[in-house]
C-alpha cells in the first residue's frame, strides 16, 4: 500500500517501485514499528486528536497484529513499500478505515529512526551477551592454563616466555571494552526521534517527552531536524561492530596459527573443524578462518554508512534508507558468528608440552642477562650490549645462553658473574614479571579473579539494562 499519491497522475513506474522498496529487509522493524505507533496513539489520544474510544480500537487492532506479526501469520506482499506502509495496510485491513488515524503528527522520516534506535537498543544487548559468554568461554581456558609456559612473541618471532593463561586472557579484556563501547553507545544515543515529524515537530503531537518515556528512551530528542537526520548512532554501533569483528578475527588469526602442524599448540575440536572434499586426511580451522574473514564485511558495513553520511544535506533524504542493511548485516554476521567462536575456544584442547618445549627458542632469556646487569647498576644501554654480545657469542657457538661459562659471562662485562644462570630460566622469567599487568601466575590468578568479577558485572549490567529498556517491547 503507498502512503501517498494525492498529487500524482499516475504510480510509480515498476523500475521506481522495485528500486524504492525496502520492506524486504526493513521488515525487521516491524515489531518496534508496533510498538513505536502504540505509543505515538497514547500521545494521540492524550492529545484529544484522538477520541480515547478511537484510540482503544486502534490500540487493540495494533496489538492483534503485532501478535500476528510475533506468529508469523501476517506479513508484507508485493504491494507494500516499506514496512510502515504494510503495517498501515494491516491495521486499516483489520480494524477499518479508523485505521488511517495513526499516522497524523508523525512521519516515516521520525517513525523509522525510532524504530531503527529501538532495534539496534534491542540487538546491541544481544550482541553484549554473546560477547559476555566468549569472555567466560576464555576466562575458563585461560584459567586451565594460568601455569603453561609458552613463548611470547613480538614481529611474530620468539620474544620472552610468557604465561599462556596470560595469553588467552588478553582477549577478555579487549571484548570487556566492547562490552563498555555498548554502554557508552545506549548512554549517549537512547533518546527518542519520535515526534520530530519530517523535520520541525508536531503541532499534533507536542509531548514527545510522553512518548519517549512510554517507549523507555531515556529521553526525548532536543532538536527536530537533528532527530531525523542522525545517523551517528548506526555509524557508531557499526564500529562497534567492526572492532568487535577485528577481535574475532585476531583471536581467528591465533587459533589458524595455532592449530598448524608447525605450532601444534591447540588440537581443534572434530565439531569446530570442517574437511576437505579432496584430501582425507585434512582437518581445516575453518570456524577461526571464517571469523578471521567475516571481519571484511563488519568493516565495509561501517564504511559504507560513513560514505552516504558523507555531505548529506539535513534533514530527512532518501539516501538515509541505506542505514539500515549494514546494520543487519553486521548484527546477523556477529549473531551467528559468536556462538561458533564460543564453541571452538570452549572445546579446542591446548598442548601445553608443545608450547614448552619451544619457550626458550630464539634465545629468549636474553632480556633477563640485561635486567640483571640492570639492577646490578649497570646503565640499561650498556647491560643491553653485553647480552647482545652473549647471544652473538651463543650463536656463533651453537649453544644456549645458559651454557656460556663463567670466564665468558666474565669477559663479556666483568659485572655479569655465573650466577646470572639462576635467572635463565621461563619459570624465572615469568615469575620475576609479577606486577599488577604482569605474566607471573600470581598475578594472573588476580587478573583471572579481576576478569571473572568484570564480566559477571557486564552481566548483570546487560540484565538490568534489558529490564531498562523493556518498556520498549511491553506496551
Ligand atoms: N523506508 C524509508 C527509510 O528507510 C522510510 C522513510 C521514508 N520517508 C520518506 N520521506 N520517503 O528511510
């Protein structure tokens, strides 16, 4: 059904029609569209637009369809254009011509960005929920492994040992920031659009702070032209998005890693691996190679808005129709993505004697030979020479630095006495780094402890904040 057409001669042509329609993926909306027209009509009815017997039928026909709309017995057909003109369609099928009431003092330039903001308020929590239970998927790992000593590595070449709990436990805290990048976006952005009209307000609907309670924004808009024409709010939750995307990626790119025969620290469980149609004998970490490339599209989707963002004139244009699919497309990669990044990291079983076994390589205790020329008062510069020029020695001889004699600690700086040997271990080396950020296992035992108190509080944030904003979705 077209919502308008009064001033026209004739319909669009078939090419327009096709081209202007988005009801195929805006009907997402349609159960936000519901609600949105619920409490535009209480403002309505307030308002004495509407007669409040009016108003209750037109109120009961919107919750009838919107229960057809849960139960998937009513839909849009081909002659709807977007979702709020099928939505109209239903009501006016339903309850009759009264119907056509709901949509004085508002406009789709008001209607769809509220609608918009109360899906993405909906699916940000979502997407927070998954990210809360890949971070317990993690802390359990890391958790399993807070003594396994493995190589750390910088420029991917052999650097210091390092916890490997350490390791993994550094996701934690890149995708609690995600967690807290969503809080930040419902704290700024949870304002309501609805009463801008097209662009300067409503004389019917003057109480859009009404509205905005009803629907449980936090607030109503402060500026008509504004509320219909932002978008920072889709740009911002779609970087969101993509930097989440980035963290799965990389903790794709170290499970690809990790699960090569070269590496051979995590064996990937039979579940969370694929084959190959060819060769037998493969077992692929397709799951961590998928969340390593769906990082593409996360990435693209934000800027693809940034573009159509880009010198668009205030207010409402139609290239603002564009917001959406990004949008869901990164919400639905995310959705089924988490749950499978989950799983992997949940049952991959990590080879702690295979990450041991190559933790001294590339002579990594050598940083240990110049802090303890350090603390013995030897500039760093100077203490970093000298264990330079025992690895240059160590390599020219074919051994380990722990097999450099006394003589030669001695004539390489006459500070450096065989006792240094003491400190040539990974478990020396690990345990000396024991401040607050450090890899020794007591210090990770508290970051553990930290990670586990952090994410049961993003927990309990998620939930009160679904409690917060259920106003949305119970009218
Ligand atoms: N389908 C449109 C969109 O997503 C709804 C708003 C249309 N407004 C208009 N003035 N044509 O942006």
């Amino acid at each position: 059904m077209a919502l308008w057409g009064g001033r026209f001669n004739q319909g669009p042509a078939e090419s327009v029609a096709a081209l202007s329609r988005s009801v195929d993926f805006d009907w997402r909306l349609a159960p936000y569209d519901i609600r949105v027209n619920i409490a535009h009509l209480a403002g309505l009815v307030a308002g004495g637009v509407i007669p409040a017997e009016s108003g209750e039928k037109i109120r009961a026909g919107l919750v009838a369809l919107g229960q057809e709309i849960d139960a998937g017995a009513f839909s849009f057909n081909d002659s709807d254009e977007d979702v709020h003109s099928a939505i109209e369609r239903g009501l006016i099928s339903k309850i009759g011509e009264i119907g056509g009431f709901i949509r004085a003092g508002r406009s789709r330039n008001d209607l769809v960005v509220t609608d918009f903001k109360l899906y993405l308020i909906d699916h940000l929590l979502e997407v927070a929920s998954g990210l809360s239970a890949l971070v317990a998927a993690i802390n359990v790992q890391a958790d399993l492994h807070q003594g396994s000593v493995a190589p750390g590595f910088t420029h991917l070449q052999h650097a210091q040992p390092i916890n490997f709990g350490h390791e993994l436990a550094k996701h934690s805290h890149a995708l609690l920031r995600d967690i807290d990048r969503i809080g930040d976006w419902l704290e700024r952005n949870s304002i309501s659009p609805l009463g801008a009209g097209a662009l300067s307000g409503s004389s019917l609907a003057p109480e859009p702070e009404l509205t905005a309670e009803a629907l449980g924004f936090i607030a109503a808009h402060g500026n008509s032209i504004d509320a219909v024409s932002d978008r920072d709010f889709a740009a911002e939750a779609l970087f969101i998005f993509a930097m989440i995307g980035i963290h799965l990626s990389r903790i794709g790119e170290e499970f690809t890693l990790w699960s090569t025969t070269e590496f051979n620290w995590a064996i990937l469980d039979d579940a969370y691996s694929t084959g190959s149609s060819i060769m037998p004998q493969k077992k692929n970490p397709d799951i961590a190679e998928l969340a390593r490339g769906k990082s593409g599209r996360l990435i693209g989707n934000l800027t693809g808005l940034l573009v159509v963002l880009k010198g668009l004139p205030f207010a409402y244009n139609r290239d603002l129709q564009e917001d959406k699919e990004p949008i869901f497309d990164s919400v639905e990669t995310l959705l089924i993505l988490l749950p499978a990044v989950i799983g992997m990291i949940a049952t991959t079983k990590f080879r702690s004697d295979r990450m041991v076994s190559g933790a001294l390589a590339g002579h990594s205790l050598a940083t240990e030979i110049a802090d303890y020329l350090a603390r013995a008062g030897v500039p760093f510069s100077q203490a970093h020479e000298a264990a330079g020029a025992c690895v240059k020695l160590c390599d020219s001889k074919g051994i380990e630095l722990n097999e450099l004699s006394d003589a030669e600690f001695a004539q390489i700086n006459s500070k450096l006495p065989g006792e240094v040997r003491q400190h040539l271990t990974a478990e020396g080396a690990i345990a000396s780094r024991n401040s607050i950020m450090g890899t020794a296992t007591e210090s990770l035992i508290n970051q553990l402890a930290e990670l586990g108190q952090e994410n049961s509080q993003a927990q309990r944030w998620i939930e009160s904040e679904r409690e917060r904003f259920s106003g949305m979705m119970n009218l």
